[in-house]
C-alpha cells in the first residue's frame, strides 16, 4: 500500500466523518510526513516490480526509432543552420 493510497484513504475518512456530523480533532492543512530510507526503498522496489519492461525485440526497435528520429533532426537543424548562414553573408557582404 502506497503513500499516497494511505493518505487518500484517511481524507475519505475524515470527510465521512465531517458529513456523519461526527467530531474528530479540527481539521487543519495536513503536514507532510517524511518516510525513512527503508520504507522508501520497499516501496521503490514494490513499483519495479509492476513495471512492464519492453523486450529485446521492442527496445532495438524503440532505439532504432530514436537514432532515426535524432538523425532527421540533426539534418534538418544542419540544413536551416546552412541557410540562414549564406543568407547572412550575402545580406552583410
């Protein structure tokens, strides 16, 4: 159960609370609560373990993709970068 889970939890209790017209202490902005570094690392490890990792055959695709995408750019920023060049030197020579 996560941090966040908990602390949606006891808001939902609280406003059922407030609407049953039950007293509980006043309500005030909450103060957030800092975990220990071995709380954290469980939960770290308990969202790797829910991650869906792409295959081998996904992620030379995904990185092919990438390399390609970064090559188009670059041409094209080479490109404009040769334009606006010679157009500079014939305008102020």
């Amino acid at each position: 159960m996560s941090r966040e889970f908990k602390r949606d939890m006891e808001r939902q209790k609280r406003r059922a609370e407030q609407e049953a017209g039950v007293a509980s202490e006043p309500v005030s902005p909450e103060k957030k609560k800092r975990t220990g570094v071995r709380q954290f690392l469980r939960e770290v490890r308990g969202e790797l373990k829910r991650v869906v990792w792409p295959s081998r055959k996904e992620l030379a695709s995904y990185s092919l993709v990438v390399l390609v995408a970064c090559a188009l750019v670059g041409v094209f920023i080479f490109g404009l970068d040769q334009l606006f060049g010679d157009l500079a030197l014939r305008i102020f020579s």
